[in-house]
C-alpha cells in the first residue's frame, strides 16, 4: 500500500474543484458542436464527448463518428482509386475547432477565477 503525501491530496481536491466548476462549460461545448455537426446518420453528432482525466479536460470523438471528424473538418480531394475510378471531392464544413474555438474566452476566465480562488 503506498502512503499519499499532503501535496497529492491538496491537488486532487483542487483538480476535483475545477471539474466541478468547468463541468457545466464542458457540457455546453459538446452541445454546441453537436448542434453544428453535418448530419447525414448521426455518427458524427453522437461520438462528440468530454472528459476529465488527471486535471485535464479534453473534448473528443469516440466510436463510428472519429474517422469523421477529419474529413468533415479539412474536406476532401478528388483521387484515384486502383480500380481506375476516381473518389469523390468534399468541401470543408469546419464546426468542431471554430465552436471550441468561440468558448476559449468563457472557459479561460472561469480559470482564471478558480486559480484566483485556490490562491487565497
């Protein structure tokens, strides 16, 4: 059995606190991307999640929808196939980053207020 030290402890709490805190934050950003996402099956739209892990939260996709992500976000050129035929072309429909992207302000300065609560 290892013995945890006071610092580990203190740290746990704090990164419990910020979860807490930024939990809601997170929630709106996937239902925000989730809102925007191209839907054609739903794949896409339902594989957008979050989650906390050792103080960092992380938003992502899981499952069907995650070998979409790239080529809804960035689009797709025309190529040749080895039969001779050619693949269709998809233009780009940004939504994930650009949404991740229009929260950043939000999500900063609920940090900022947590660090300046933690420090007094």
């Amino acid at each position: 059995m290892s013995v945890k030290r006071f610092e580990e402890f203190v740290i746990e709490d704090i990164e419990k606190e910020f979860e807490k805190e930024l939990e809601p934050i997170l929630q709106n950003v996937v239902s925000a991307i989730q809102s925007k996402a191209p839907v054609r099956t739903g794949n896409l739209k339902k594989s957008i999640m979050y989650k906390f892990e050792k103080g960092k939260a992380t938003i992502y996709t899981q499952g069907m929808g995650a070998s979409l992500l790239h080529l809804v976000e960035r689009g797709t050129v025309a190529r040749k196939k080895k039969n001779g035929g050619v693949t269709g072309s998809m233009p780009a429909r940004p939504f994930f980053y650009p949404t991740i992207s229009s929260f950043e302000k939000e999500i900063d300065e609920k940090i900022k207020e947590l660090v300046k609560g933690a420090v007094k």
